[in-house]
C-alpha cells in the first residue's frame, strides 16, 4: 500500500511539473515555426520522467537535462524545474559525483542551447540559460536532497540500534531464564532421576522384580534431564543446537513400551520438506499424549499414526483406556499448549474420547511453507 501511494504521488509531481512547464511556454516568446510542436512535447516529456525518478534518478537526471536543453535550443524560454527535481531525487538517492558532473555539463550547455535558437545574442543567450537555471535553485535542490538522505540514514541507524538492543536484551533475558530453570529444577530433577536408579539397582541386585512405575519414573527421570538440557542449550544459543522433531518420534513410542504400554508407530505417505515449527509441534503432540495415556489413561494400548498429504501432516494418537464418550476431558496444561501451538500454526486439534472407549487426539497442520 506504501509503495502504490508513493507511485501516485510521483505521478501527481510529474503531471503538475509538465502542466507548468507548458503553461510557462504558452504564456513565453517562443517561435512560430516547425519547433513549435518540438518545444511543447519536450517538457511535457521532461515532467512526466519524473515518475521514474525513484526507480532511475540518473537517467531521470539525464533525460530531464536533455529536455531542458531541447526546448530551450528550440527558443522556448523555459524554466528547467523538471532538472532541479531530478537533481533533488538524484543527490537523495546518493548520487552526488554524477549529479554534480551532469549540473556543470548543464550550466554549459543551456547558454549554447539559447544561443542555437537564432533568436539571441551572446550576451541575451546567457541570460535566458541563467533564467532557466538559476545557480541558486540548483544549489538548493541538491541540499535538499542531501539533508533528507541524511536524516533517512540517521533514521536507519536508530531502528537498527534499537532492533540491536532489543535482540541484545532478549538474549540477556533467555540466560536469565536459563539460570532460573537450571538452579531451580536441575538439581531437583537429577535427584529424582538418581534416587530411581539406585532402586531400579538395588531391587535387580536382590533378585527382586521392578515394579513397571519405578522403571517409568527412571525413564521419566531421564527424559527430563534431557529435555531440561536441550530447553537450556535452546535459550542459551539460540536455537543453536537442533530441536527434536518427527525423526525422534519413534524414540517416544519405543519409550512408551518400557513403561508396559503396547505402543506402535505407523506412518503413511510420503515425507515433504516439513516447516521446522510443524515438525517440533508433531513430536510434542506425539510426547504429550503418550505421557498423558501413560500417567491418566490406564490403557493396555496406543497406536500412533502420522498421515503425509498433500499440503497436510496428520497425526492420530489412539488408547484403549478408561475414558468414555460421556466423560468430557478437563483441559490440562498440556491439551491446552498442544491447542495452542497447532492453532498458531493454521492447523486443527481435536481432542476427545472414542465412541468405543479410549481416548484420541487428531490434529491437522498445514506443511506448505507459503501458508
């Protein structure tokens, strides 16, 4: 929209310069001859290049100086406004050298172009060249051109000084966290995990049999640990280190069967590039619901089921657990950061319980890149 008010703006300047310039022509001296059409269109062409002087301000420059000298050759006695606006979008688009060279190769040429008309002296020819380009204007419009570019460029530099603070400040703000989660839960965890293991140890050391939950507590215990390091390595580089996604999911579901869960995996289709959020949002959906069936469920089973489509991941996680149709699920933190994390990426959750028992939860996420 910037760019469409911008194009009508340089076409109003240009239509309102070449509209000048031949109200400035009619109401002159000029001849009655055949360079009567000449000295007309040669304005008109010379404000109408102006809406190109965003795009091409040199040969805007150039074009709107070969006008001025044609009419002013054909005894048209002209200002050259045209030339003073190309020279204001010249120097404002950092071409000051060529703008100064074509500006002196003008002032030369303007009194040779009068004097080529016929219709003057030597003395009335540089007159009218000084008329129609008045050093002043020219030495105004160049200024003009080089005070906006400044404040443009001084105007960038403070959106990218602030654009650096606020990265500078955000990265300050993740190692904070990071230090947060690494005094507050690090050690909390690491203790858990240690304690499990050393029952896990002792109880196979006495010949005892492990109870299945105090294997998912060790597993538990270590997942942690390792999802701990990867979230502190994430706010600490930046996405530095690689976040787990669909090639890990088959760890969850083998993971799921250490717990006693007859867990198993099927994919069909053929695997597009995937986005990367989509692919960390598949393995947390997949993490999540395996931990929920696990911990709340009371299933014996779970199937897990990833769809490749065209322009769609699908992903179903089913059980065979307690829950049934009239039960309404209570939203818990983790259905609700799945929802949200599908939600912000276009796709669709649906979480729910099955008409013959157990519990599914089916989402949907767009994997075309332009979406």
């Amino acid at each position: 929209m910037r760019t469409v008010r911008a194009g009508v703006r340089d076409w109003a300047i240009a239509v309102g310069v070449a509209a000048a310039l031949v109200l400035a022509g009619l109401s002159g001296r000029h001849p009655a001859t055949y360079l009567d059409l000449l000295g007309f269109v040669l304005p008109v062409a010379g404000g109408l290049a102006l809406a190109a002087r965003r795009r091409a301000p040199v040969l805007v420059l150039a074009v709107t100086g070969l006008c001025a000298a044609g009419y002013q050759a054909a005894g048209f006695d002209v200002p050259a406004v045209a030339y003073l606006f190309a020279v204001y979008a010249a120097v404002r688009a950092g071409y000051r050298t060529v703008t100064v060279v074509v500006s002196v190769i003008m002032l030369a040429v303007l009194p040779l172009a009068a004097l080529a008309s016929g219709l003057h002296d030597i003395g009335e020819a540089f007159a009218q060249a000084r008329g129609a380009l008045e050093l002043a204007w020219l030495i105004a419009a160049g200024a003009a051109g080089e005070a906006l570019r400044q404040a443009e460029r001084r105007a960038d530099e403070a959106e990218r000084t602030r654009e650096e603070t606020a990265r500078r400040r955000a990265d300050e703000e993740r190692l904070h966290i990071a230090r947060e989660l690494h005094d507050s839960l690090t050690h909390q965890i690491s203790i858990i995990k240690v304690q499990a293991e050393v029952a896990v140890h002792v109880a196979r050391k006495r010949g005892e049999q492990v109870p299945e939950a105090l294997l998912a507590i060790q597993e538990a215990g270590r997942e942690a640990t390792r999802e701990l390091r990867a979230t502190l390595e994430a706010l600490r580089d930046d996405d530095t280190t690689p976040p787990r996604g669909l090639d890990h999911v088959a760890e969850l579901v083998e993971r799921a069967r250490t717990t006693g869960l007859d867990a198993t995996l099927t994919i069909e289709g053929r695997r597009p590039d995937v986005p990367a959020a989509v692919d960390r949002t598949v393995y947390r959906i997949v993490q999540e619901s395996l931990t929920n069936i696990t911990r709340h469920a009371a299933a014996a089973t779970a199937s897990v089921r990833i769809d490749y489509r065209p322009g769609t991941l699908a992903i179903r996680v089913d059980d065979d657990g307690k829950a049934t149709p009239g039960t309404a699920p209570v939203p818990g933190v983790g259905l609700l950061g799945m929802r949200e994390r599908v939600t912000a990426l276009g796709g669709h959750l649906r979480a729910e319980p099955r008409g013959d028992g157990g519990f599914t939860v089916q989402a949907e996420l767009p994997v075309d890149r332009t979406s």
